[in-house]
C-alpha cells in the first residue's frame, strides 16, 4: 500500500535543527508522520545552477535544497518577484520596476525546480507550494506529466483587477494559477478579488463552491487565515515578561509597541505622524507613554526601501526633536533583529499595539500581540482595517492607516479605555485565536487539498 507524502515547497528552506516560526511548527508534524519534505532555495549563490536538490542534515524532517546563481538572484528574487509581483499584491503597482529579462529568469528557475522536483515526488504524494515566487511551479510541473495534487498558499493579498491588469504578463499568471488543485488565500476578500480579477482579465468563468474554470482547467480557491501557535505563544510571552531588563517597564509611563519589517506596506511613516498628532493633542501624556518601534531591515539596496529607511529614521529624529525632554524620548527606534523571545515579553508589557499597515495579508504579530496579553490587564490592540487580519479580529480598534487624525484618536481611546472594555475585546480576540490557530490553519488546508478534485471542463 503507497503511502501519502507531504512535499512543502517554499521559496526559502526552514534553518535549524528545530522547528520555529509558525508555518514551520505548523507542518514539522505531518511532514516528520508522513515521510515528507521540505524543498526551498537555501539562500546561497552559486557560480552554476543547481542541477539536482542536495540534502540538508538534522531537523526533525527531511529538507532538499537547491542553490541561484548571482544572476538568478537579481532576476527571480530581487527582480520580478520583488520588484514586479511584491508591489503588484500589495496595490502599489507605482513601484513596480519592470525588466522582461527577470521574467524569463523567474520562469527560468522555476522550470529548473519542477524538473528536480519531479525526480522526488511520488504519484500519491500531494504537493504544498508557498507564495508569489513560485506561482509557475505547478504548471511547470503539469507540463512534466505530474497528475498529483497540488495546492498554492498566498501569504500576500491578492491584486484587485486595475491592480493586476498593470502586470506585464496577467493573463500568463492566471494561467499559471489554474494548474492548481486549490488555491489557498489569507481573507474572504481576497477570494473574491481572484474571482474578479481571473474573470476580468482571463475571461475565466468563477462557479459555486469556489471553483474557478480557466480553459480547460478548474482549481478552487477559499480562505485559509494563517495563524500563530496560540497557547505557545501565550505561554512564552509569560516567561519572559518575568525576564525583561530592569527599566522596560515604568509604572508612570505606558509602553506602545510596533515590530513591523521596514517596508513600504507597513505604513511606518504614517504611524509615527499620528503617534506625533497623539502628542500634540494630549499634552498630558507627554512623559507618560513612549512608542518602541522595532523595524528590522529588509531588501537594503532596493530604492524603495532605502527611500521608506530615510523617511522612518528623519520622522523619528524630528518628531523626538520636537517632543522629547532630558527624561524622555517620545520614540525609541530600533533598527535590527529583535529575537522572538524577546518580543514576546514586549507584547505582554505593552499597553498598545499599533499594526497600521497600508496593505497586508494577514499580520502575525496582532495575533502574537493579543496572545501575548495578561487576561486580567490585557493591553489593547489598535488594527489597520487593510490587515488581513482584520477580517477575524473585530474586537480590535480598527483604523483606516491613513487617516492620522483617526489612528490619534486611537491612540487615546486605547491609553484610556477602561479594564472592563479591555478585558471583554481581549477575552472575544483570544476566543478567536485558540478556535483558529495556525494547526487549524494546516489541518484546514490540507483537509481541502485532499478532499474531491474538481471537475475539469471539457472545453
């Protein structure tokens, strides 16, 4: 009797003898039970290409790797992905940087991995690919004759039609999506974009029970909203809160926090322009509330980005010019790696969270902040209604980011919001995180990947 395999696919390959991060935790399980394994790029560059996966050792599952040459690098990754299709998802098609030699270059290596994956997979095995630097795969991996069931999560939005059509090549990616047995996406409305825009701009014809025919080929698409481990997460945030430094912590001083990559989706200048209005407007809370803002880098070297550093780091300096006295800086920004641990003592210390991103699909760390919290003195979290996780979290204060005069007034009502309101939005949003964790999250879709095909249309 032939056993069912897991075989992950993700543009990067899990590091580390143990598991950590939540997608990670979320399949070491059904991969280590099934005899499964992990295939990603192991973030090495090469002089050649890769020409077969290499093993990587240790860990609780298997893990294949595969190596980019500088040129693929620049082309796939830096190129159309991140430069074309990262910009494209997140409705900011004006930072798009089209170069048609990176599409060639992404097709390029994705061809390249469905031909060394296909040495790998078995017929019963079913297939899990992960994000927007591999849509080609599963066609790829059709063309090469794979009949197994294959599966897409999209940990990104999905492009609105007027968003998607600016895409050099839309109709080919609607293609590409089609060789998919399910498409998982984070939110409901982002369902609903895939069926406009395919319809829109492929002339696919979007059924019930959401299925999507394109062609000859039918895939359906539902939410699956990623997750954190819950009750791990909670229980981390409890050990080291104990452990934070002396000083974190001031009884006559509130602590917001923001931990956000810096990145142009994440609305950070925004963010620092209403805490800024917040100040203006209370006087009384000059001395009393801080802001910790931790923004790993990501992408240096990109102009985007390095434009979005600039901004941050001169609204910091001039907003602390501006505020600050001998006793106390308005901002403490923090430009590096924080480690998770850490963090999690952070969230339970904090009175506030802002995650006000522009555009996001879903948003862990509101999910990390609410199970982070003391039940009793919960802190309260202040939401982007543009975050995908907005769409489960309603018992947050959710704010539209752009609006500065609002996300103030936000600011406020969260300082002053009374332990009975706290506690009754934090016991409905945990409610919501335990029922929905990220276990549900991978329980949710592979029950789907596995359950009845759909029909393929004749014509």
């Amino acid at each position: 009797m032939k056993t069912e395999r897991l075989i992950c696919v993700s543009n990067r390959l899990p590091t580390g003898d143990a598991p950590s991060g939540g997608l990670v935790v979320a399949l070491a399980d059904v991969l280590a039970e099934t005899g499964g394994t992990w295939v990603g790029w192991s973030g090495a560059s090469a002089g050649t290409a890769s020409a077969a996966l290499a093993p990587v050792e240790g860990g609780p599952f298997r893990r294949l790797a595969f190596d980019l040459t500088d040129a693929e690098v620049a082309g796939y990754y830096a190129g159309y992905a991140n430069a074309v299709l990262w910009p494209i998802l997140h409705a900011r098609a004006d930072l798009m940087d089209i170069v048609h030699e990176d599409l060639a270059v992404y097709k390029a290596v994705n061809r390249r991995l469905a031909g060394m994956l296909i040495d790998v997979i078995a017929p019963d095995d079913i297939v899990w690919v992960h994000d927007f630097h591999l849509l080609p795969l599963a066609w790829e991996l059709r063309a090469l004759g794979a009949a197994n069931r294959i599966g897409l999560f999209l940990h990104t939005p999905f492009p609105a039609p007027q968003d998607m059509a600016a895409l050099p090549n839309a109709g080919e990616v609607a293609g590409w999506l089609s060789q998919h047995d399910l498409v998982g996406l984070q939110t409901e409305a982002d369902v609903r974009k895939f069926r406009a825009s395919l319809s829109a701009l492929a002339e696919a014809r979007a059924g019930e029970d959401g299925i999507v025919e394109l062609g000859r080929r039918a895939t359906r698409v539902a939410a699956f909203p990623i997750s954190i481990d819950t009750r791990e997460f909670a229980e981390l945030a409890v050990a080291e809160h104990r452990s934070l430094p002396p000083g974190i912590v001031k009884p006559d001083r509130a602590l917001v926090i923001g931990v956000d990559r810096l990145d142009y989706t994440k609305g950070l200048p925004q963010r620092f322009r209403a805490f800024a209005a917040f100040l203006e407007r209370h006087e009384d809370w000059h001395r009393h509330v801080s802001l910790l803002q931790i923004s790993p880098p990501t992408r240096e070297g990109v102009a985007a980005y390095d434009a979005i550093r600039d901004e941050t780091e001169a609204l910091a300096g001039r907003i602390n010019g501006q505020f600050a006295d001998i006793t106390w800086a308005p901002i403490r920004y923090i430009h590096r790696h924080v480690a998770r641990e850490r963090l999690a003592g952070l969230y339970r210390a904090a009175r506030v969270a802002l995650v006000t991103p522009l555009m996001d699909g879903m948003n862990l760390v509101a999910k990390e902040y609410v199970a982070a919290q003391d039940p009793a003195d919960p802190g309260v979290l202040v939401l982007s209604q543009f975050a995908g996780a907005a769409e489960q979290m309603q018992d947050a204060l959710q704010v539209n980011p752009h609006d500065i005069e609002q996300v103030a007034a936000a600011i406020h009502s969260a300082l002053v919001m009374p332990p009975r309101e706290r506690r009754r939005r934090q016991e409905r949003l945990m409610e919501g995180l335990l029922a929905q964790d990220v276990h549900w999250w991978s329980a949710a879709f592979l029950t789907a990947l596995r359950g009845p095909r759909p029909s393929q249309p004749s014509a």
